[in-house]
C-alpha cells in the first residue's frame, strides 16, 4: 500500500518592493526581503543585489554536517538543514520517517520515504487519493491549486500544492516529491490550515531549499 506522501524573470524594482513591504519577510540587517515570482523565490539585498533563494540557501556544508540540526532519511540519501531550536519532533506511526512542527506555530511538516521506486505521475495520484482519503472526502473534493517541477541544489523535484476541507476546516499543503531511481521514492510534505498558508510560506522555503540528496 502506497502510504500518503517552486526566475524566469524580475518584476520591476518598485513591484517588489511593495510585495516585500506586504510580506515583511526581511531576514537579516542585508537581505530587504524575498518575493516569490515565476515560480521561483528571489532575494532582494540592500545594496540592490538580488539572488535566487536556492544559492543562497547551499547551506549544508560538503561534510553533510547541518549547524543546528538536520532531518536526515535512513532510507534514501535526503537531508533537510534545520534549526532543532524553532523545529521540534512530533510521535509519528510507521508511515512517517520523520515528522516536525515549527514550534508555537501550526506548520507541521513530514518526511514520507519508501524502497520502491514509484513512478512520479502514479506517486503524484497516490498522493491525491491517499489525502482524499485520509480527510473523507472524494478525489474531486482535492483542490489542486499548483503543479511543478523546482530544482533545489541541483536535485530535481515534482512539487504539488493542493487544499481541502477536514472536518469543516480548509488545510493548505505543498508536497514536494520524487522517486530516486533503482532506490525508492520520497515526499516531504508541509501542511497547515488555509489561513496560516501564506505567512508559514517563508518557513517552508527555508527548510525546503536546505534540501540535498547525496549521489
């Protein structure tokens, strides 16, 4: 049983200033903040540089060593960077290879890992039906709202972002997954309640780009 499991180009200076003035994402004393545009996270630099999210976030040094922590798969070559200070382990069943929530937030995240080889279009259709499943409701009832290929630290990943309605409350996930030739199949799945989607966005990047896969 299959278990359940983002520049083209640049916006005018002024757009994005504005985006990152609704955002109020800024990280740091030299980053103003970061706008998502063409499927692709950009990074905007107080001396009027810019960078792609994904260089800037090679942040796992060639050891594999992660400074404050990492999620690390014991079934596939997968390691996530994070800070064990903001993210704290949650109990998990045996789906799970690992299961986190940022701490005081209601963003979970989890890594779903298996030693067979899925084919990406059958797992991306597992991964519909076993959601449908698990919240009661139809395929149908699974709100696909984006779809697509992102490159993070030169591994390729199917991205999936969809919504549904559980118990009368609408939920928001991005699923990012991909099969791993010869070796198995992964997903890193995020997920919260529709109305804290967007601002948990920043935090699901960040954990997200630290993403390597040994080769």
């Amino acid at each position: 049983m299959v278990n359940g499991r983002r520049i083209a180009a640049l916006a005018l200076l002024g757009l994005m200033l504005a985006a990152f003035a609704y955002s109020g994402l800024a990280q740091a004393a030299s980053e103003l903040g970061r706008l998502q545009f063409s499927g692709k996270v950009i990074i905007l630099f107080d001396d009027n540089s810019w960078k792609y999210a994904e260089e800037a976030a090679a942040n796992t040094p060639a050891n594999g060593v992660c400074d404050g922590g990492a999620i690390v798969s014991k079934v596939l070559p997968i390691t996530l960077c994070m800070n064990g200070a903001v993210w704290g382990e949650q109990p998990h069943g045996a789906g799970l290879e690992a299961f986190y929530t940022l701490k005081d937030t209601d963003l979970f995240v989890a890594m779903i890992t298996e030693r067979t080889p899925l084919d990406e279009a059958f797992l991306r259709e597992a991964i519909i039906s076993n959601a449908a499943n698990a919240a009661g409701v139809t395929t149908a009832e699974v709100k696909v709202l984006k779809e697509e290929s992102v490159t993070i630290n030169a591994t390729p990943w199917r991205y999936i972002e969809y919504s549904m309605k559980m118990a009368g409350t609408i939920f928001h996930y991005a699923n990012f997954y991909r099969q791993f030739p010869e070796k198995g199949s992964a997903q890193v799945v995020f997920f919260t309640s529709d109305n804290l989607f967007e601002e948990s966005r920043i935090h699901i990047e960040k954990l997200m780009m630290s993403a390597t896969v040994a080769q």
